[in-house]
C-alpha cells in the first residue's frame, strides 16, 4: 500500500475543494478496488456481476 504525504494531499484536496483525510481514504480505497480487479483470484470470486 502507498504511503501519501500529507503535504501534498493537502495541497491537492484545497485546490478540489475536497477534506485532505476524504481525500485519502478514497485514494487508499481506489488503491484496494484496483488490486480486486487486477487480482486473477478476487476480481473473479469477490465480485459478481
């Protein structure tokens, strides 16, 4: 999992109006929902459409 600089999150959340730790918890949760759909095992069994 990356580690984000809380500097620069701050800097992109002020300029798109977002709250920096929003901000955080929802490029943290991208990051997990990337690795499901790139995962041969979970984007097979964890998600169903």
């Amino acid at each position: 999992m990356n580690s984000y600089n809380k500097q620069a999150l701050d800097i992109i959340a002020k300029e798109q109006g977002f709250i920096r730790d929003n901000l955080e918890k929802v490029m943290r949760l991208v990051e997990i929902l990337n690795y499901f759909h790139d995962s041969p095992l979970l984007s097979k069994s964890a998600v169903r459409r």
